[in-house]
C-alpha cells in the first residue's frame, strides 16, 4: 500500500566543479527507474511508495551519485506518513485542475 510520500532535494557536490543539473536528472533517472510514481518540482522531487520503498531508493540515488564521484552529497528529505494511504494528488489536485 502507497501509505508514504517522500520529498527529496539532493544535492551532489560536482568533482570538477561542473553544472549540478546533470547530476541531478541523474538522480531522477534513479527515481524513473524504480517504476514509483513521482512528480518533478521545480527544488524538489515527492514520490510515493511505503517507507521501505523509499529509504532504499535515497540510498540508490546517493549511489548514483558516488557513480558519478561525486565527493559528497546533501540529501534534504521530508515525509508524510498516512496509515490509510496517501498519493500526491490528494495534495495538489486541486491545484492541477487550476492549471
């Protein structure tokens, strides 16, 4: 059951003092590639799971990173936990159709 949202900024420190973006459609990459459902914000990235799901998937995107030699990487996280469920329109639906 999707019970979690998950909203992560990563922030990999470039090796070579390059462009950040790269890296981080790197790390959407990460996120596309674990078949989760996910929305792209303009500083952050929120995807949906169980918390399992999600803790595993940071973990796969600070890999990514380290890939990339990236020498370090800030991962600023939040979480919003709802036994019943949860998904990312209950949020901002009201706002899409505002769109």
């Amino acid at each position: 059951m999707i019970d979690t949202l998950m909203s992560i900024q990563i922030i990999p420190q470039t090796p070579h003092g390059e462009d950040v973006i790269p890296f981080v459609d790197e790390a959407i990459k990460v996120i596309d590639e674990s078949g989760l459902n996910y929305r792209v914000g303009p500083l952050e990235t929120t995807i949906e799971g169980d918390m399992s799901s999600l803790l595993i998937l940071i973990q796969k995107m600070n890999e990514r990173m380290v890939e990339l030699e990236s020498p370090s990487i800030i991962s600023q996280v939040k979480f919003y936990h709802v036994t019943e469920g949860i998904s990312i329109e209950t949020l901002t639906g009201k706002y899409d159709e505002m769109a």
